[in-house]
C-alpha cells in the first residue's frame, strides 16, 4: 500500500472523532487558567500536560501536531503561524551569533532572503551550494556549521537532491539536517531519509484552498544511545536531552524560539489545516498524475517545460527512483521573455495568478516580476530565474482542459 492510500484511511480517522462532535473543537482562548497554584507549578514545569498559554500552544494546534509527526515518523511537531514562522522556528532554535549554515538547492525566495539578508545581521552566515556540489558541500562544513538545509523539490529549478547522500553527509560530520518538505508531504518521508526537522508551509497543498496560512516543524526522536546531536556541536542541547530526553528537539525549539519569537499557529487556521488534511491523499495523487500527463503532451507541442518526469530533465532517472510518488504540483515554463509570459498569462483562462501553490486549482506566476524582483542577476541565475520563467502549480482541473488551456495561452 502506498502512502497515499494508507494516510486515506489514517488522515479521516485521526482527524474526526467518535464520541461527540465529529469536527476537531477550535479552542480560541489566549489564556488558559490553572484550578491550584501547585497545578500551575506543575504545567511551568511540564510535569502537567495542559494548556500554558496560547502563544506555546493549544488544544486545537495540538491535534494538528500529533497528526503531522505521525505522518512523518517525528516524535512531535510544532504548528506554527506560517511556513516561514517554521522554517525560523527550526533555524532559530539551533544557530546563534558565529554560526554558519549550508543552504543547498533553488530555494524559495522568501527562504533565501533569510538566510541571505536577515540572518547575517544576526552573525549567522550562509553559503548556498547545487544540489549536486557535494564534494564542495563537504569540504565547506566547519567545526562553526549547525545546519545544512534543502528543500525536497527546488522551488522553483525543479532540481531534485539526493537526499539520502545529502543526509550521510550530514551523520558523517554531525551536523543537524533540515528539510523544507512542503511540496512533497506523503510523496517522500524526510525523517525516515535522514532529515532530524521536517518543515512545512502548510498554507500550501496541506490545507488546499487558499483558506489558512500555517505552517509545522516536524522533529525527530533523540536517540539513547549514540546520537550526533549529544556532540559538542550541539552543548547547548544537552540540559534539553537531559530533561526531555527523545524530546529534546522540541523542547528547545519551544524555549529558544517559539517563546520568544511567538510564532504560534491561530487555532482556526490549524482547525482549517485539519480539514484539508483529511482529502490530502486524493488530492495529491491525482496532482502527481495529472501533473505527468500535462508537462508531457506541453513539452511535445513545443513548450519549453521544467519538470523532473520529463526525459530531458537533468534528475529524471533520480525522479523515477526516489520520487515514485511524484514531487508535487510544480512545473516551470519558460517563454524567454517577460513580454511573452506576460502574454501567456493574459490569455489563460484556467490559470490563477497568484504567489501561492498547492492550491485545489492551477495557479501561475511571474517568477522575475514577482517573488524574485529585489534579486541582483547573478542570484536569479543561481536559484533558476530566468526573465521568461513561469512557475505553475496543478491543481484539480480535468488536465486535459489545462492543456487546450495553456496550448491557446501560448500562441
């Protein structure tokens, strides 16, 4: 049984209940009150597993918790206010001032801005690899680097890392492996391939619809015996395994950053994230195969296409090896121009214009124009933006209609 299927079942019956309302309850409360001053004692210190204070959680993002770490074979999971607030949340929970991070891969603009712009004005420097440069990938990591960081899919080059060499690099040197999954969630499992933090906008194919702006970070379990992240490396982690023991990546993640920084996912949007849960099996099969069948026939009627189950693409056979549940709603067309792309999406008639993806109907976008516009040449070049690029995301249309659709777009 593939991942789809089995999480048809799994999403539903974790999702609804079967006493009371079926719905998940959103609990809107800022606060929380304590019935004694020993159980609040007790909730401060975590001995007692109830509500703090909304800002470190509630009962509704914790429903969404348990079922995205479930999903990715994590000990638990933080529900967070956007993907961007999760990507900060694990990053922010690691480095400090001195710190350096490999960032590998065609990242999302927003991703590359932070690592980029905002955390050198903290001392937290970044350098940015192909997903291919290993051997520079290697020899870059020092004694000063805490994380290296990809994302599952280049968003938007379309380029797909090795991820399981990627993560022996990581083990082999005992540096904490972050991976941006949020175009792949189900497709692949980043924490059975090595990652220790899964992160996720949520926003995206997770809920479906536009409707609520999220974000996860999915941990790992700390290990008992041998574990990279007892080492040196990682001194301030260890009260956190001393305490919390395999929950040490999300204990320190709530106190240096979630605390502090206030990321905190709204219950209605995380109530929202449940919803689209419960459909995301089918939605992302059909994506996986209609996405196939509509860069195919495109590619054949003359359009310069992007996408790994492509013949030409450059990880095609890695695409059919470890991508066998496809890499999600996105694909690239390049026309050359801004003029002709701008006119390919005058003319669509199917094709949403809009900076998000994953979304229940197909969407496009300007990559140059938009996202990527504050970027100087030689970083557009890098992350794969090139003055004619439009990144597509499939949705649930008939391809056969995005097709006749894109074909009269491009003429």
């Amino acid at each position: 049984m593939n991942n789809f299927e089995e999480y048809c079942t799994k999403f539903v019956q974790a999702v609804g209940s079967k006493d009371g309302a079926v719905s998940p309850a959103i609990v809107s409360s800022a606060s929380f009150s304590y019935s004694t001053p020993e159980m609040a004692e007790g909730i401060f210190s975590g001995s007692v597993k109830k509500p703090l204070y909304a800002r470190m959680g509630n009962p509704t993002n914790a429903r969404l918790e348990s079922i995205m770490a479930e999903m990715d074979a994590g000990v638990a999971a933080i529900a967070t206010s956007s993907g961007m607030g999760a990507i900060t949340l694990a990053v922010m929970s690691i480095v400090s001032m001195g710190d350096e991070i490999i960032s590998i891969g065609g990242l999302f603009g927003g991703t590359y801005a932070f690592f980029s712009e905002t955390l050198p004005r903290f001392g937290v420097k970044s350098h940015f690899f192909d997903v291919d440069d290993l051997a520079l990938i290697e020899d870059t990591i020092n004694e000063n680097t805490k994380i290296i960081f990809l994302e599952s899919v280049g968003n938007p080059n379309m380029k797909l890392p090795d991820i399981k060499k990627i993560a022996a690099i990581a083990d082999k040197h005992g540096v904490l492996l972050i991976i941006d999954n949020t175009t792949t969630p189900l497709s692949i499992s980043t924490i059975k391939l090595g990652a220790d933090i899964s992160v996720y906008s949520t926003t995206k194919i997770i809920s479906g619809n536009s409707s609520a702006l999220g974000g996860c970070a999915v941990f790992r379990a700390i290990n008992d015996g041998e574990d990279k992240l007892k080492s040196p490396r990682y001194e301030f982690l260890q009260k956190f395994i001393k305490g919390a023991k395999e929950m040490a990546l999300i204990a320190n993640a709530k106190k240096r950053a979630l605390r502090d920084f206030g990321m905190t996912a709204n219950a209605h949007a995380s109530y929202q994230t449940l919803l689209g849960l419960e459909t995301l099996p089918l939605r992302l099969s059909r994506v996986s195969r209609s996405i196939e069948i509509v860069t195919a026939d495109l590619s054949k009627n003359g359009l310069d296409i992007n996408h790994p189950s492509l013949s030409s693409h450059e990880h095609h056979q890695r695409y059919l090896s470890d991508f066998k549940n496809g890499c999600g709603s996105l694909f690239c067309i390049d026309f050359k121009t801004k003029e002709k792309a701008f006119e390919f999406l005058n003319k669509t008639k199917l094709a949403t214009l809009t900076a998000n993806i994953g979304d229940s109907r197909t969407l496009a976008l300007h990559m140059a124009s938009t996202i990527y516009k504050d970027f100087d040449e030689a970083t557009r070049e890098f992350l794969g933006i090139s003055d004619g690029l439009i990144r597509v995301s499939m949705g649930l249309e008939n391809p056969e209609d995005i097709i006749k659709d894109f074909i009269q777009a491009s003429r």
